[in-house]
C-alpha cells in the first residue's frame, strides 16, 4: 500500500534490494529499476488500484459494497500470480488475505490485509489453536485423549502404528475430517504429545 492509499503490486529479481542492487544469488546478469523518482510509474509496477485504504479506513462492518470491491481486489491479484506462475517460478513476499464469516447465506468480510504469508499463517494457526474448540467442535482436552487412544492397539512389536493408520483411527472415532488439522497444529506450537515417544513403525 503506498503513502495515498493506492494497492500497488510490483515484482523484483530474486536476491534484489534498493541498497545494494543485484547479489550474486541472483539469476540475473542485469536489471535496472526505471521511474522510480519520476512522474512515471515505476517499470517493475504490475498493478496500481486507486483508492483502496480509503474502504479499509471505514468503520468495521466493512459494507457489503465495500466488501466486493475488496474481493475484486483480491481476486485480480490472485489471477495475476496465476498467470506468472505458468512462467516463471515466484515468490510473494506480502500477500492480500481475507477472513470471511461462516454465514454461507449471507457471508460477511471480516477482515482485509496485507500480510507476509508465513507471519500470517502463524498468526492464523495461533488462533486457531487458542480457538481450539469453537475451530474444531471439541475441546483440545478430549481431542489428545481421543489421540491417545487410537494408538492402540500397538504393533505385535509394541511400537506405535504408523501415522496415518493413527489419523484414520482418530478420524473415525470422532467422525472429523480435519484431524490432520489439528494434530499438526498441537505437534508445531505445543510439542509432540508424550504419548508418541515411542518410534513409529508402517
């Protein structure tokens, strides 16, 4: 977002930065940015949509007007990655992400921002996880119970089953699709669950 409230998308060579210019990473023998300091728009611009952050000063709820106008945002930024992507290999440094209301008959745009992808992702999985219940219909109590017990019954050599007989088993027992979810999300913020000190086996 620039300093007028202007969405702008622009692209640079891999191991670029406006100090130093090209690193030796780079895949590129030479690459000059041009417009920069001109009343021209810069040559690496992709996309400028006007007017953008003047909708997200507006008071929460973001009106359903308002609320397309953003998704069209969102939408154009998706189909332009969509169509690097079948030519070259890219990297998104700060992405546009929308958090949208369950009501799926009358849907409401909760959020609208401009993240980088991984600290939004981990702010997303942290939520989630404090949110245990209300994300995933049970308590994160009963769901490492219901995990514990379907490690049994253990192998003949008494190790664990593998992973996914575990998750096939935990799935069935609490007639959940998102197990897989869940477990990652407990494994990756609060550790490996104690009960699967033993060495898996397929």
């Amino acid at each position: 977002m620039t300093s007028k409230g202007n969405l702008v998308v622009e692209w640079h060579p891999t191991g670029y930065s406006s100090a130093k210019g090209l690193s030796k990473d780079t895949d590129w023998r030479n690459w000059m940015l041009m417009g920069a300091h001109l009343k021209i728009r810069p040559s690496n611009e992709l996309l400028i949509i006007r007017g953008v952050e003047d909708i997200l000063d507006l008071q929460a709820p973001i009106h359903w007007i308002d609320a397309h106008l953003l998704h069209a945002c969102s939408a154009i930024i998706a189909q332009l990655k969509h169509r690097l992507e079948r030519s070259y290999e890219i990297t998104v440094l700060r992405d546009v992400f929308e958090r949208w209301s369950d009501d799926h008959n009358e849907p409401t745009l909760l959020e609208w921002c401009i993240d980088e992808p991984n600290a939004h992702q981990e702010r997303e999985d942290r939520q989630n996880l404090d949110n245990f219940e209300e994300t995933f219909r049970i308590s994160e109590a009963k769901f490492l119970e219901a995990w514990e017990a379907a490690t049994y019954p253990r192998l003949a050599s008494g190790k664990l089953p593998s992973d996914d007989t575990i998750q096939r088993r935990l799935s069935v027992s609490l007639a959940m699709l998102n197990t897989s979810s869940a477990m990652q999300l407990i494994e990756r913020y609060r550790g490996r669950p104690s009960f699967l000190d033993n060495e898996a086996e397929d």
